[in-house]
C-alpha cells in the first residue's frame, strides 16, 4: 500500500523529474568520477543488474555501456515522469522498466546478481521489508552497492554547507502544511545502523566508505544542487525566493577567482554481499 511519504515523492519528481541527476550528475570524486560512476564500478562483474529508484535512467546508461555484457538490466521507480525520461535514453532500449515499490519488486528470487541504488535507499520506508525483498531478488553472493547523502563536507567553508545553514530554520519554522512528511530509516544513514537492518535480511556486514563529492560550479550551477531539497519545494515562493537571493550573497563571498563557488559534499558508498548460506531472508 502507498503511504503518505511515497505520495509526496510521486508529487515532487512529477514535478521535478531528473532533479537528482541534474544536481548530482557533474560532481566529481578526487578521482574523477562521479558519484554515479562509483556506483557502477562496485559492480564490475556484475551481468544482470537491477537500479532500485532508477530516477531518469543515468546509472542504468552507465551501466549498459561498460562491464562485461548485461544479459539483464532493469530499473524500478515510484514516478512515472522520471521513467518516462529513461525510457527516452537511446541506451536502455533493452532495459525493464517499471513503476513499483521497493517493498514488494516485481521479480522471482534470485533474478539478479547485483543490484544498484543511487540517493533512493535512504528515503524509502519500511526498511526492514525493502531489505528483506532485496535479498529475495539477489542471488546468493550478488552484490548490493548503495549511494547515500552524507550531508555537508565537514572542515570547510563551501556553498553546501552555507545554503543548510540559511535553509534550515525556515524548514523548521514552516507552517505544518509547508513541511514535508519525515522520509526514510535514519538507521540506513551509518554504518551500525546498516547492518542492523541488513545482517538479519541475509547480507554480509556492509563496506562502508565516505567520499567527498566535488559541486563547485557557476552560481546558477550551484544552485541547481542545493535546491533539491525536497524540503524546499512546499515552501511559500516568497520564502523560496528570499533564500535564494541570500544564499547568492553569501555564496558569492566565497567566489573563486574565475567566479565559480566551491560546493562539495559527502557520500556514503555502502556495499553488501548478500550471503551465500545461512538464515534466509524474510519473504
């Protein structure tokens, strides 16, 4: 059954489909890649690869045009706008695409040998059940490999952390009708609480690894990352516009000689073998 939560994220990807993509997508680690590319090359051998909250299709693309050959991808998503942008890559042709819940997929056991998750894990509810349903579609040894928001990059004056810094009070003082309902199990944000869900659903203890992601880009750039929050999107547009028009002078303070803004982030990469024997996961 949809809940609340999920009725507010099929109402703001309709709104704002590719948002993530289009504010994630050119950041870069220290090694060049970005976040999505890390994501795709924790599952090298991998052949048939499933993308929980496969959002536009980006991932997926990443994922059909390396490795060995993906006998199987497919891509799962609760909004049907962003699903239909995927359907438009010229790459996933061959990709199944559907709209469906994380806690109840819609494939036989043990289908896929890897599966992906690029910033949806963690907004998902009922982790237990996802995880539960995670292990039923992975084949014994598959591997699941996960991207999750760390939040801002500790140590360091940069746009990310000024815009939480100006945002947040307003999402606090919000009338309770501008709020949006609490998403996702705090539980998958460490490493302790990861295992806690997943161990008992049949997975190995998770290999967690934190990485900053570089942001910096022009103004309009940078505000195209931080302002998709989804706590932004119910607010007054007078809010919303006042903070913008803050968030660019102090940001601008911070301008790098050729006039881009530093920005950065943390990642958490999390990556689980789903257990080759033991106690089975719950169906």
């Amino acid at each position: 059954m949809a809940t609340v939560q999920e009725a507010f994220l099929r109402a703001f990807h309709a709104t704002h489909p590719a948002v993530t993509t289009r504010a994630m997508a050119r950041g870069r680690s220290a090694d060049g890649r970005s976040s999505y590319e890390l994501l795709r090359d924790r599952v090298p051998g991998c052949t048939r690869v499933l993308d929980l909250g496969c959002g536009d299709g980006l991932l997926l693309e990443l994922l059909a045009a390396s490795g060995p050959p993906r006998t199987v991808l497919a891509g799962v998503d609760l909004s049907a706008e962003e699903l239909a942008l995927a359907r438009r890559r010229p790459g996933l042709g061959p990709a199944a695409l559907c709209a469906a819940r994380a806690q109840q997929l819609p494939f036989r056991a043990a289908r896929f040998d890897g599966v992906v998750s690029h910033m949806a894990l963690m907004l998902m509810g009922e982790a237990d059940q996802v995880a539960a349903e995670l292990a039923r579609v992975l084949e014994p040894g598959g591997t699941l490999a996960v991207v999750l928001g760390g939040g801002a990059a500790d140590g360091e004056r940069e746009a990310y952390g000024e815009f939480l810094r100006l945002a947040r009070p307003l999402f606090r003082a919000a009338p309770a009708e501008q709020q949006i309902p609490s998403l996702g199990d705090r539980r998958l944000r460490t490493r302790e609480g990861w295992d806690a869900v997943f161990g008992p659903a049949g997975f190995e203890p998770v290999v967690w690894e934190t990485v900053r992601i570089d942001l910096t880009g022009s103004p309009e750039q940078v505000w195209t990352t931080v302002s998709s929050f989804y706590d932004l999107g119910p607010l007054d547009p007078d809010v919303r516009a006042d903070l913008r028009s803050r968030f660019a002078a102090e940001s601008a303070e911070l301008a790098l000689p050729d006039g881009r803004i530093p920005c950065a982030m943390t990642i958490h990469l999390a990556t689980a073998t789903r257990q080759q024997s033991g106690k089975a996961a719950r169906t």
